[in-house]
C-alpha cells in the first residue's frame, strides 16, 4: 500500500521534473530563434 503510494508520488515529481525541463528548453530555443518576442524580464 505504501510502497505504490511512494511510486506514484515519485513518478509524479519525475513527470513534473521532464515537464518543466522540457518547458525551459522549449523557452530557451524560442528566446535563441527570437529574443524580442520572450523577453519579459
């Protein structure tokens, strides 16, 4: 019961992880192809 919960929390964080690694090499090749465009800072 305990071990499948701890998978699943884990296999959560992994995904959450990939998404935002994912999401921040997506940013940064759209900032490469056009800086203007994503420039918020």
């Amino acid at each position: 019961m305990w071990i499948e919960i701890g998978a699943k929390i884990a296999l959560n964080k992994q995904k959450q992880e990939l998404l935002t690694v994912l999401s921040t090499l997506s940013t940064g090749v759209c900032n490469n192809i056009n800086p203007h465009k994503y420039k918020f800072n």
